[in-house]
C-alpha cells in the first residue's frame, strides 16, 4: 500500500507542475526516440538487406579472385618470393579459365548443381519516343538464373541453343520496362538500342524479370561493383563477342540441397590454390551466400548500435535534469519533509517517495519516447521502401534504462530529502 501511495503522491507532484515536469521529461523523451528511431531503421535495413542476399540464393558459393597478402610466399622454379603488394594489373593468363572451372566440376559432381558466371559488357541507356531509362549490358551463363532466383514476369528465359550461339537477346528489369513502356507484355518482342560509349548494341527483348532491388529499396550488391543501374541481361556468349575477353574474375556456384554451403566454400578455396600458388599477384577466394550475409549483418548491427549510443547521450542530460528539477522539488516541499518526519516517517520512507517520483518522471517520458521513436523509424523506413523492423529488446531496454536513470539520478535528491533535520524543515521558510 505503501508503495502505491508513492506513486498517487509522485502523479499528484507531476500533475501540479505540467510545464516542468514535461520540460524534465524532454531529454529523456529526445534521448529515446532517438535510439528507438535509429535501432528501428536499422533492423529495417538490416532485414531488407539479408531478404534481398537471400534472394540470389542463400546456398550459393561466390568464387572470385583477390590480391594476395604480402606475407604470403610465392615459389617459382624453386624459388620463394614475396608475394607482389598494391593493386596488381591483371592480365588475361592470370584470370580463373574455363578448363579450370571445367575441372572443378568435374571435382565436384555430387555437390554443384549449376555454375553462373557473368560478363560485364557496360552501362548505357535506352531511348524510346523521348523515354530513357539508364541499364548495364551483362552476359549471363545458364546458371545465373538459378543462382539468383530470377522471376519472370513476362516472356521466356533464353534458351539452350540461344545461349550456344550467342543471338542478341535480352531479358530486361521490371524498372526499366516501366520506363520505356506501357505494359511488360509490351515490352516482349520489342528491339531496343543500347547507346554506350563507343557503340550502339541492338537487343531484342524476348522477357521482363523482377527488378528485386526496385521492390525492396535496396541496390543489389555483387562482388564487383554496385550499381543502381537496371541490368540487361543477354546470352553470356553474346557479351564475350562484345568485350573480346578470355578467363573470368569470379563465378557463382549453386550447390545442391543437403550441401553446407560453408563447407564447400572451403574445398572450393582450397582446389582453386593449387591453380595460383605460382602466381605473385593472385589467390582465389570462396565465400557462401550465408555467410556474407551473417558478415554485413554483423557490421550493420555494429553501425546501428555505436550511433544509438551516441544518440543516448541525451539520456544522461535527461537524467541531469531530473536530478536538478528533484532537487528544486525537495528545496520547494521542505516543510512537508519536516511535518512528516516529525511525525514518525522514517529516512527509507523519504527516501523511496522521492526516488518513485523520479522514477515515475523517466517513465512517462520513456513511454512517450519509445511512441515518438517508433512513429519516426516507421516513417523513415517507408521513405526508404523498406518494411518497418522495430526492436522489442531495445524498447524494454529503453523503459528499463529510463528507470534506471530514474534510480540514479534521483536516489541524490531522495536521500538528501531523507537526512533532513525535522526541526530544521518545519523552521524552512
């Protein structure tokens, strides 16, 4: 009972004071919706990000080539040399081939079910009846599209013997068919002229796929590059025509069900290094889908936490000023104090009354914070197309916090209430 009528007399204290008890709450209020906001637009981000990953195929093994470190020790004809550091000039012997890519699947039967591997031709853009829409020409194997989940929305895939020889076929985004034209099935049949730096390319669209990073808000990204440009894809073979290239930078592997896509990742690596031991610029790297995923998810997470912390700085300028407007409050009721310690009230009783109060104090304007920070994270996360995420630990943790603050920074005031001489007190004018 004791403890309700703490909590009727903290509510009758805030109820007579409205303007500074809401001026109190204002740095806890801010403090708040500023981690809720950001803790909230970075789940979004974060859930966006790895639905838009998994998308392409979370059992998928990435293989691609990177510089290798400067310790590492390259032997040549019985000799060891140190690997060569900076950023290497790559030429066409030094790229992974296809005998290379041949053998590994020939290594590995039971394990890989499709190979993607892409050519990157350039961007350019599309004009059609003063329309424009900005796309990169790509040349795709026929695995790419299992690899990445691609889904049709009109028209057909390319196929087999389409690929083989190479026909200039294209299979547009959803992003770039609305621009261009009225409908997908419009767009089905249409030839389009591709203007890029040093040439015009004629494609002939034959389907539209989902453009997954339109619908989701978030850029497709790939080990190469990022670019917000719509991809065309055509025959990979068609591309190698354009660009005149041999070998290949990296390639995607599908793996079949039941297959540890982590695993893989480490036979994948090692059957590569046999390939590149000699070579002083280059290794061949393999990580899975899943686990490049766990990776940008760990650092989002590590991002969004670091900038909460600063946001919550204004925590503890809250709870400043709850200390101060606690020791206004007692300073105001000092006779109070005195009347009922003369009256028998012991030091504890003081003590928890006020340290309710200030309690009390921190969680309304916990409460009110958490609805202003949800209500900005939803918001900024529609700005950003992306599905609200908000955080149930980082709401309990943002209300346990503010009583937290409250206990602190109001114990101080609480306690100096408490060891008031009554004699002193009633004599308070």
């Amino acid at each position: 009972m004791l403890f309700l009528e703490n909590i009727r007399l903290a509510l009758s204290s805030l109820k007579a004071n409205k303007m500074r008890s809401l001026l109190t709450m204002l740095g806890i209020i801010i403090g708040i919706a500023s981690v809720i906001a950001i803790m909230t637009v970075g789940n979004s981000l974060t859930a966006s990000m790895n639905d838009s990953m998994l998308s392409m195929g979370a059992n998928n093994v990435d293989v691609y080539l990177m510089t290798k470190d400067t310790e590492d020790e390259v032997t040549e004809e019985g000799h060891t040399f140190k690997a060569d550091s900076g950023n290497p000039s790559i030429e066409d012997e030094d790229l992974i081939s296809k005998e290379m890519i041949d053998n590994y699947v020939e290594t590995y039967p039971e394990e890989i079910m499709a190979i993607s591997v892409s050519e990157q031709v350039g961007g350019g853009s599309i004009s059609i009846d003063k329309k424009t829409a900005s796309v990169t020409l790509q040349g795709e194997s026929a695995g790419y599209f299992a690899a990445n989940n691609v889904k049709l929305l009109a028209g057909r895939a390319f196929t087999a013997q389409e690929m083989e020889d190479g026909r200039m076929l294209g299979i547009i985004s959803s992003k770039a068919s609305d621009k261009l034209f009225e409908s997908y099935e419009d767009a089905v049949g249409q030839t389009v002229s591709v203007s890029m730096d040093s040439k015009d390319v004629s494609v002939t669209v034959i389907g539209v796929y989902e453009d997954t990073s339109a619908a989701t808000g978030v850029i497709s990204i790939s080990f190469d590059f990022m670019n917000s440009a719509s991809v065309l894809h055509i025959p990979f073979k068609a591309a190698r025509a354009l660009t005149h290239s041999e070998g290949y930078s990296h390639f995607s592997v599908v793996t079949k069900p039941g297959v540890n896509p982590d695993d893989f990742a480490a036979k994948t690596k090692s059957f590569f290094k046999s390939y590149y031991k000699h070579n002083r610029k280059l290794d061949v790297d393999a990580m899975s889908m899943a686990s490049l995923v766990e990776t940008m998810s760990g650092m989002l997470d590590k991002i969004t936490t670091a900038i909460s912390v600063i946001a919550g700085i204004a925590l503890l300028v809250g709870g400043i000023g709850v200390m101060n407007i606690m020791l206004v409050s007692i300073t105001e009721r000092t006779r109070e104090i005195g009347t009922r310690k003369a009256l028998g009230a012991p030091n504890s009783s003081i003590r928890t009354q006020f340290i309710v109060e200030a309690v009390i104090i921190c969680l309304i304007g916990g409460m009110i914070g958490v609805s202003l920070g949800l209500g900005l994270g939803g918001l900024a996360a529609k700005l950003m197309q992306t599905p609200a995420s908000p955080s149930l630990k980082s709401i309990l943790g943002s209300l346990f916090f503010s009583m937290g603050i409250g206990i602190f920074f109001g114990y101080y005031p609480a306690n100096k209430a408490a060891k008031m001489d009554p004699i002193e007190a009633l004599r308070y004018e």
